[in-house]
C-alpha cells in the first residue's frame, strides 16, 4: 500500500498491477492449506484483480470477507508521541492527537465522518467510477490511499520509508 508521510514515500506494487498478482495469490492459498493452515487478506483489495471463479474460491475460503476487504475501514493508528491517523495508506490527512477524543469509538467514529465523502467518489483507478461494485458500494476500488499518493506523487522526493 502507498503511504505519504513526512514528505517521503514507500515503494509499493501500482494499483494497475495488481490484477497480476491473482495467480501468485492462488496458488498461495493452496499451498498454505496443504499445511492444514488458512489465511486472510487484511487489507483492501479491488474486486477487479480476481475472476469471478477465484473470488468465489477465496470468499467461501474466508480468505477475502467483503466488508474488510473490498471497503476499507479506519485501522487507528497511534504514533509514539500519541498522534493518530486512520491508517498509513492516508497518514497524512486528517491527523489528530489522542488527547482530542474521549474513546476510541470517537476516534473512529471521526475517521469514518470525514472519509466518507471520499470513499465511493474518489477512486484509484479511472474505470472504478464506472464499474457496477463502485456504484452500488460494495468496492471502492482498493486502498483509498493510492488517491493521495497519486496526487502527490510528482511532488515527493523519491526516498523511501522503511
């Protein structure tokens, strides 16, 4: 996942790119399961990358779960002089400090008010704002931090963040 933090900037896999990684995640699964283990994805991915087949598969696995994993929700981070933000992808916008809520239900609460005017309108990928999941809410098209680390891309310098 991009993240934009202190003017710098991580590497990460282009959303566009993502519809290739489908087959490495398969067979992934299939893999860890002739372990006897099972995994989940715990970030928000396209619903585009994958066929309809391989959704199926993945969803009935439990590996991908339509409400964490195609609509992102706030994770609440904190940093160490207790700032907090929604997650990494969007650590740079909207950042507080613990001591402004009372709980942390208010500072979910707060986070979900002030990205949900963005959420289904602001997407990471031009064919997201016609496809039939983005319209009726069910994909937002991937971790809503690709949009600000699109917008500011030409602006940050190219060092990385480990």
């Amino acid at each position: 996942m991009p993240v934009v933090f202190g003017g710098k900037r991580n590497v990460y896999l282009a959303i566009e790119e993502y519809k290739s990684l489908a087959p490495f995640i398969m067979e992934f699964v299939k893999r860890v399961e002739s372990y006897g283990a099972s995994i989940k994805m715990d970030n928000t991915v396209p619903v585009y990358m994958f066929s309809k087949e391989e959704l199926g598969e993945l969803l009935l696995k439990g590996v991908l779960e339509p409400s964490r994993n195609f609509v992102c929700f706030p994770a609440i981070d904190i940093g160490p002089d207790l700032p907090i933000w929604r997650c990494f992808g969007t650590s740079g916008l909207f950042n507080r400090k613990m001591e402004d809520f009372n709980s942390l239900q208010e500072i979910y609460d707060y986070y979900e008010r002030v990205f949900k005017p963005y959420q289904f309108k602001v997407f990471p990928m031009e064919e997201c704002h016609e496809c039939e999941y983005a319209k009726k809410e069910i994909c937002q098209g991937g971790c809503i931090g690709f949009f600000p680390s699109q917008m500011y891309k030409d602006r940050l310098p190219s060092s990385r963040v480990d």
